[in-house]
C-alpha cells in the first residue's frame, strides 16, 4: 500500500483524518477517512442529549425547506448541544464537547459522517458502496 497524500478535513468540529492510497489490488485510489471514537458511555450520553434537544430547539416546516434558515437551525443545535454537554460533561475539555455537539447535529440533521466527507473540497464526486 502506497500513502498518495494525507490531510484533515473538518465539518461543525468534527476532524476527519484523510488518506489517500494506492493498493495494488485496487484500480483507483482508495480515499479512507477516520474519525475520533465515541466510547460507549459518552454514546449513551449523547443519546439521552439528543432527546433534550428535540424539546429544546424548536424546527419550523419553513426551516427544513430553506437552506439559509436550515444554516440558522444547524447553528442553534449547535450552540444548544453544546450547552447542554456542558452541563452534562462538565469535566470534558471545551474543545471535545463541541467536536461531541458536530456529531449531534450530524447525526440528527445532516448526513452523519458523511458532512465531513461532503466537506472535503478536494473530491469532485462522491460514491457509496454499501
């Protein structure tokens, strides 16, 4: 296996690890993102947080519907999950809980670990195989 190029790209926080190889097995270059583990006992955190916040930010129909109030919507989970992390994870450093509140809004409005994907401007097209 052959490293092409290696970066980070990151979305609402969230890093994703880039790297780009060449295997011999492979016809095209292979593109694999890793990203930072969630142990079990902060997902079930999170989980019980994505609850609160349902009842905490209000969505409006018009807000999915928009893409420029769907930017404010995204923000106000953000900012929202992230207070509340802070009142459930008070010890964890600032910079992990707003990596923790990306993954919430990933996971309840976006796309999941694909938004760090569909950020990577260096990609022209995006392909996935299940």
């Amino acid at each position: 296996m052959e490293v092409i190029t290696s970066y980070t790209v990151v979305a609402d926080d969230v890093p994703g690890k880039v790297t780009i190889m060449k295997r011999p097995e492979e016809y095209t270059p292979v593109y694999e993102v890793r990203f930072p583990s969630v142990e079990p006992a902060t997902q079930a955190i999170l989980d019980s947080i994505k609850e609160k916040l349902v009842q905490i930010v209000k969505i409006e129909v018009t807000e999915i519907l928009d893409p420029k109030a769907m930017e404010g919507m995204n923000k106000r989970f953000l900012e929202s999950a992230f207070a509340t992390l802070s009142k459930e994870l008070p010890k964890v450093p600032d910079e992990e809980k707003k990596i923790l509140a990306g993954f919430l809004v990933h996971e309840m409005l976006g796309m999941g670990r694909l938004e760090v994907v569909l950020n990577d401007d260096n990609l022209e097209e995006l392909v996935v195989n299940n």
